[in-house]
C-alpha cells in the first residue's frame, strides 16, 4: 500500500444510531464522526441534521450541528459552520467536498 493511501479519507464504520446512521471517517490519522438523523420532532428547524464531532485532546471533542432541507444541504452547512470554528478552537481542517462524494458511495447524503 502507497503511503499516500494510507492517509487517504475512508469510512472506518457506520452503524445506526438515534434515528439515524453515524459514520465514522479517517484522514491523515485523524477521525471524524459525522451522524445524518431526519426531523424527529415539529420543532425541529428542518428537514435533516448532521452533527459533525472530532476529539480533541486535552478539551475533549469538539461538535457541530446544523440543519438542512437535504442531507447535503445539512452536510454543507456543517462543513461551513466547522471551518468557522477552525482558528478560534485549533480544529483541524477538513476537504468538506471529498467528505460529500465519500458519503455519497454508501448513499449517507
């Protein structure tokens, strides 16, 4: 295996979670779980959610959620509100496009 490949962004998991799936991703040796769940509630400010999460040592994770009439829609807003967050909480920075079209082979947006 090219060492290029091994750092390459995959899904390491996925499994049903509150309604909805939740995959876990890996690139460059740091993990991403990302969980896409449908309105649950009225209240509820849209149609989907994805809750982005990462570990982040010594604060401990680091989420963010928005909503989307889509999943994609859900999933490009949370990529945006993430890179928001990249230089006040040292997140690292993720290719929010290779993110979608890796979701997209497993059918998750």
């Amino acid at each position: 295996m090219q060492e290029k490949d091994k750092d390459a962004l995959k899904i390491t998991g996925q499994c049903r979670v509150r309604g909805g799936m939740e995959y876990d991703l890996k690139c460059e040796g740091v993990n991403l779980s990302l969980v896409v769940s449908p309105r649950m509630n009225a209240d509820d400010v849209d149609d989907w959610r994805v809750e982005a999460r990462a570990k982040r040592a010594p604060d401990g994770p680091f989420v963010a959620s928005e909503w989307g009439p889509t999943r994609k829609d859900a999933l490009r807003a949370v990529g945006r509100a993430w890179d928001s967050n990249v230089p006040t909480h040292g997140l690292r920075m993720f290719d929010w496009e290779a993110v979608e079209k890796i979701l997209l082979t497993v059918r998750a947006i």
